[in-house]
C-alpha cells in the first residue's frame, strides 16, 4: 500500500495540467474536485436553515469565515509553514491559524478601544499579502501534491456526519431567543463571557462583576470578535454559526495529523472517522457508558480546541521526525500552543504527556539530547508559566483521586450509595473505603467498560508493540497525548467532573496512532476489501450484542455484575472464534496472515458504529416526526420569552460598560432553600456584567466543595455582604442602600424578577422604570 500511496501522490497535479480549451477539461477536474466541499456546505447552509437560523446573518457570517478567518490564515499558514500541496489540507491549517491571528487582531483593536472596526485586521492582513512582493507567491500552491479524490469524498462523508450530530443534537433542540427554553446553563456561562470580551482583553466575572475571570477563555474571545466582524447577534453566533465551521476545520486537521504521522493518504479518513463517528461503542443494553467526542454540546471550549490540539501535534510529529520547523515555524508553533492552552485547560497537559514521550523516546533512539524536542518542552514551560496565573481556570477544587470520574455517574451510584458528594475525598472515592469487598467491584467493572467503550481509539496503543513504531518518535509523541489524556481522566478529581476532558483532547492523537496502525498492518494491495469487511464485522458484531446479547430486566443495581460483564464475555467469545478460524487456515493461506490482523483492527474500530447510529438515528426520527426544531420547552433551565425580552432591551440599551444588579441566582430562579446556584443567563442574555447572579464558578465555591457536606453548588454566595446589599435593593430598598449598591459596586441597573423573588414596590419610587415585559421590570438607578 505504501508504493501505490506513493504513485497516487506523486501523480501530476490537476491544477499543473494544461488547460484543454476546446473540451473545458481543466474546468471540469476543478470541478469535480470541488463537488465533494460544495456539497458539504450545501449540507451545513441547509441544517442551519432548517434550525431556523436567520438568512441574513449566515450569509454575514459566510463571509466573515470566508475572508476574515479562512483566507488571511491560510496565506499566514503557508508563509510561516509552507503549503501542505493540497487545498483543503491547507484550508484546514490556514483556519485553524485564522482564528489566532484573528485573536491578535482582537487583544488590539479591543485593547485600544477600536473594538466597532475590528473588521479592519483581516483586511490589513490580506492586504499585506497583496501588497509586500515576496508575501505574494502564498496566494498560490507553488509545488501541488493533490490528494485522490476518494481522500475528499470520505473527508466530506465524515464532515456531513459531523455536521448533522451538531444540527441534530444542538441546533434543533435550542431555538433562538425570546422563545420559553431551557438551555443549559454552561452555554449561559460562555455567552456571558463573550459578552465581556467584546469590549474589554481584561475581563471580570460576569456573575461577580469587578472580581479577575481567572478561565481560560479565549474560545469565548473568538465568538466576541466573531459577533463584531460579521455583524452577526451573539445569540445567534452562540447558539448556531460559531461551531459547524470549527468542527469542519477539526476533521480536516485530524485526517491532516494521520496523513503527516502514517505518510498514507487513505490514513486521514480513518482517523477523521474515528474522532468523529465513534464517541462511545456500548454493546450494554442496560448500560451506555460515556460518549467522548470531539463535538460535545455542552463545553464550547473543548469543541473550539480541538483544532490547536491537532495542529501542534502535527508540528511535534514534524519535530519528532527532524523536520526543522525553521525560525517561522517556530513562530507558528508559539502561537498555536498559546492559543490551545488558553482555550482549554485539558489541553497543555495532554500535549506535554506527548512532548515529554518524545523527547525520552529521541533520546534513547538516538542517544543524544533532542534540542528541538526539548525547546518544544521548553515552549510549553513558558506557556504554561505565562498563562496559568490568568487563563489557566477550572484548577479550584481539583485533586488527586483514581476513578473519580464513575463517582459522578449514576449506576455507580446505584451501586455503592450516595451517601458521599461526587468530587470529594482521597485516594479512592469515599464509598471504595465503606462498602463490602464486592460492591468494591463495581470501580474496576466501570473502568473496563469505559475502556471498551473506547476500543476503537485504544487499541492504537499497540501500535507500540511493532518495531517499526517504536523506533519512530512521532509515534511516542502520539501515544504519549494519549496517556497523558487517560491518565488525567482517572486520576484527577474534579468537583464537576472536568478530569473527562483530558481524554477528550486526547482525541486527535489517538485517532491518528490507530489510523497509522491501520495503514501498516493493511496489505499492499487490495486493502479495501479486509478494512471494509472488518469495519461491517465489527458494526454488526456490536449491533447484534447491543440488541440480541444477554441483559437482564431486572433493577441494574441488583444485577450489575451481569448486566456489565456477559456482553464482554460474549465479544470475548466472538473474538476468540475469529482468531481461531484465522489461527486454523493461516497455512492454508499465508497471505491471511497481515489480512487477518487488518480484519480484527478494523472490527475493533467498526464496533462502535452501531452506537453512533443508534444516536443519529434517533434524533432523525424525532426531525422527520416534527418534534424537531423545538419551539422551546420547559426543563430543568427553563427561562420565560419575557425575561429574555427584557434582558434583550437592557443587551441594546444599556452602555456596554454598565453594571447591572438582579434578585436572580438560582438555577430553577425563585430564590430558596434548594437554591442551585448555577445561574448565569442574566448575565449572558443582557450582555452585561452583573453585581451578583449565580456564583457556582468563583474559585472559593469551588475551593470549598464538600466542606460540611455541601457541594459547591449550594453553597451559599462566597460574598455575604455584597449579597446582602444586592438583595436588599429588590426586598427592602432604600436610597441609601441603592446609593451604596452604585458607589460600592458599580451597579446602574436592575433587573428585577419577581419570578425569583418578591420586589418591593417601594422601587418604583427610588428608581426609574425603562422597560417591562411580564414579570421583569428594568430600573435604571439615579446618578
């Protein structure tokens, strides 16, 4: 396989041909080759319309991607790195550095206060590149090396995939504002966020105006600078523009890591499909483990890594392999490491793990110290010493503890009781040290099924086993990202079970490490028919157990044992019969010999298909029923369409600047004793920094988690005299209690809901009414 790959991508480049001008050929291989994207987009324009998106703003937002993020990164790209010959690989690349340079242009033109012509940075980088003679020659591919097109085909395949988990499972579920929903609360959080960042780099929590935003959120400053750009509403960049593009962008870099580690051109797709297709394989029917994805709903900042991750390690696999990165490399290489490591806090780590393997694996192999490899370990030092005192967030409450990632799921909980807060405790969850020895089980149990559950990208770790691979340090670099993700997962303690994150960034390398494996254990030739028939074996394999496999009806936590352990056996079983056969006929026919480990490499892989079609499936069904998009409904954060009209007024009339103070700061709003104090929609859908709303993210709450048998998110507010002063000027206001809220906290505004608890008639007198809608009224207070 390795020589064909070899011919097809040394084959002459279809933009190098001659053009044809009696038959348009040229025309028409362009094309052709562009079929396989304008279908993608195609696809992308019509699930956003279909989720209700506005005409007008996509096409706004079009643009904006087009020719503030895609072209000018690209252009930078290719001047810091070079073409990888290809467009779509450079395309993927070049936006991936779009976006960074696009937060450059944003930390200037904000930091200086010219935030309303930040449209101006894109232009005066492409104009850069048109004016400056020896910037020039990047507008073009000087040495084209274009992939087949069957490379475009799957990459589009899997984008379309992507796209319709996005559209089906984000998109249609949460309409735009004003509209009665529920949302969940983080998305509030981020959009509060960017919100902040759109007039300030030094932003201050949003829930807590006036205390440092210590978080790493600079995936929040691109949906900021995103929204002043494209002149697009931020509810609608929150909620729908920002991510297709983004997730796009992943799965190109992803297939563009394989295809730079594995040096196999159909290596990319492999990869990209298994980043994508396969976030969990559960041949459980009582049971359905836990998706990791590279797109998940619920944490914008890991779906907006994804692509930093990605490149820099395709620049550690470069580095590993003594490909010179050269001065401009090395700027890129800053760049992309800063902006991964500021986007999300999984990141770092997860990349450290794989410079840190490569460069012991350098050294043993060559037995001399790896400058390069070390001045990339080095990098990684000053960056992470430069960021983690302002961006690095998430690290309050976080320990050391094996496993507690199962303490927060429920059938763990079924098992052993919840009698101990999730997040809490030593060495071992608190109930590893209370229950019997074979309720003790159930740890080891889940373990195993997570990491069957992740068979597909786990079993690239055996890539080690090949000599082939050991001897190549671009390999350790991957499978190094991937223990340092695994190992965050299991053994960091998190208060809100954030350790799963670092098996998420993980995910681009070890979909790349099984990808390459693929590549060299499949034959030379006729690969296509081994990697298929392994790929359906396994899909079927796990369908099969999943529906027809033994389960029990009876309470999961009476049977656990069962419930978790017989579709293991029987995949055992299936696997053991597999391998027999092939043990059996190896003599008979040789060739069966590298066929057969191609087979059972791809049934690993194919396994989890099933359970993602189980998921896409579903979700189509409830679309073509009419279920899909939602007209909103009533959950477990539910707001009303009038308090998000009024928080819509204060969003365009208030300056961007001002304070605003609310009685709101529990998650189900009225105001209690349950007060769940994970509220951050004020803040979000009036765009403004608020006095006081929920505080379940400030550093002491979470520092505080468990203390007395309280989680973090009933505690009560870390601030007692700030609320004490805010919430009297909803039950008992005063002038001088108004004053003191404006003087000492900056508040010029109310957003009294009496939702949340009673507001005191007495306001209307102390302050002055702007606006109402049900039961909101907007104050402005005086002075």
């Amino acid at each position: 396989m390795d020589a064909v790959t070899a011919v097809i991508e040394r084959a002459p480049a279809p933009e190098a041909a001659a053009p044809d001008r009696r038959t348009g050929r040229f025309d028409a291989e362009k094309l052709i080759r562009a079929l396989p994207w304008l279908v993608v987009v195609v696809f992308l324009l019509g699930m956003l319309t279909w989720a209700e998106t506005p005409g007008v703003q996509t096409l706004r937002y079009a643009i904006y991607w087009t020719l503030g993020v895609l072209v000018p990164g690209v252009l930078v790209y290719r001047a810091l790195r070079g073409s990888r010959g290809n467009l779509p690989e450079d395309a993927g690349f070049g936006a991936t550095t779009g976006i960074a340079v696009q937060l450059i242009g944003w930390a200037i033109f904000v930091g200086i206060g010219l935030e309303s012509v930040l449209w101006i940075w894109p232009l005066l980088v492409l104009g850069a590149f048109a004016a400056v003679p020896g910037l020039r020659r990047h507008w073009r591919i000087e040495n084209p090396e274009p992939l087949p097109l069957a490379w475009s085909w799957l990459i589009a395949g899997v984008m379309l995939l992507a796209v319709a988990i996005l559209a089906l499972g984000e998109w249609a579920g949460n309409p735009l504002p004003p509209v009665t929903h529920s949302l969940f609360g983080d998305i509030y959080y981020h959009w509060a966020n960017a919100a902040q960042l759109s007039h300030t780099i030094l932003p201050t929590q949003p829930q807590m105006a006036g205390e440092p935003l210590k978080y790493h959120w600079f995936s929040d400053a691109f949906r900021a600078s995103a929204t002043l750009i494209s002149g697009a509403d931020l509810a609608t960049v929150m909620l729908r523009l920002w991510a297709g593009p983004v997730v796009i962008t992943s799965v190109l870099v992803i297939a563009g890591l394989a295809r730079t580690a594995s040096r196999v051109w159909w290596g990319g797709p492999v990869a990209a499909f298994i980043a994508v297709a396969l976030p969990n394989m559960s041949i459980w029917p009582e049971f359905p483990s836990w998706p990791v994805t590279i797109e998940p709903w619920y944490s914008p900042t890991l779906t907006f890594s994804i692509p930093f991750v990605t490149v820099v390690a395709a620049l550690l696999v470069d580095i590993a392999r003594g490909n010179a990165l050269g001065r401009r490399g090395w700027v890129l290489f800053g760049m992309l490491l800063v902006v991964a490591t500021a986007s999300k806090s999984s990141s770092l780590p997860a990349l450290l793990g794989g410079i840190t393997l490569g460069v012991l694996a350098l050294w043993l192999i060559d037995r001399r110290p790896p400058k390069a490899m070390l001045g990339a370990l080095g990098a990684a030092a000053i960056v992470l010493g430069v960021t983690a005192p302002f961006l690095a967030g998430g690290g309050s409450g976080a320990g050391i503890q094996f496993g507690a990632t199962f303490s927060f799921k429920a059938h763990y909980i079924w098992v052993v009781g919840n009698d101990a807060i999730p997040g809490t405790g030593g060495i071992l969850p608190e109930q590893m040290f209370h229950v019997p020895w074979g309720l003790k089980l159930i740890l080891p149990a889940l373990l195993a099924c997570f990491v069957i559950s992740q068979i597909g990208r786990v079993i690239g770790f055996s890539a080690l086993l090949r000599k082939d691979f050991r001897k190549d340090a671009a390999a350790w670099v991957l499978a190094g990202i991937g223990i340092a993700g695994w190992a965050g997962a299991l053994l960091i303690n998190h208060t809100a079970n954030g350790e799963l994150y670092f098996v998420y960034s993980a995910i681009p390398a070890q979909a790349a490490l099984t990808a390459w494996l693929l590549t060299a254990v499949a034959p030379r030739t006729r690969a296509l028919l081994p990697i298929a028939g392994g790929l359906l074996a396994g899909a079927l394999t796990g369908a099969m157990i999943y529906r027809f496999g033994p389960g029990l009806d009876g309470p999961w936590e009476d049977y656990w044992r069962y419930n978790l352990a017989r579709p293991v056996i029987v995949l055992l079983i299936v696997l053991a019969a597999g391998c027999g056969l092939w043990w059996l006929h190896r003599r008979r026919w040789p060739a069966m010999i590298g066929t057969g480990v191609t087979v059972l490499l791809a049934a690993t892989i194919g396994l989890g298909w099933d359970t993602t079609w189980r998921g896409v499936s579903g979700q189509a069904d409830q679309a073509f029923s009419g279920a899909l998009p939602s007209p909103g409904k009533k959950g477990s954060f539910w707001v009303t369409a009038n308090e998000m009209r009024a928080a819509d007024w204060l969003a365009k009339n208030a300056p961007a600047e001002d304070y605003v103070a609310t009685n709101v700061h529990c998650e189900m709003v009225k105001t209690g004793a349950d007060c769940i104090n994970r509220s951050f929609w004020v803040s979000a859908l009036t765009e403004h920094a608020v006095v006081l709303e929920g505080w379940a993210y400030q550093p002491a709450t979470q520092s505080a988690h468990g203390e007395n048998d309280i989680p973090y998110f009933k505690r009560d507010a870390p601030d007692p005299e700030r609320r004490r002063i805010n919430d009297a000027a909803f039950s008992a206001p005063t002038a001088e209690g108004l004053a003191e809220l404006r003087d000492r906290y900056g508040a010029k505004w109310l957003y009294a809901d009496k939702r949340a608890s009673p507001v005191s008639p007495a306001l209307a007198t102390l302050a002055t009414e702007r606006f109402r809608a049900g039961d909101v009224i907007v104050y402005q207070l005086p002075g």
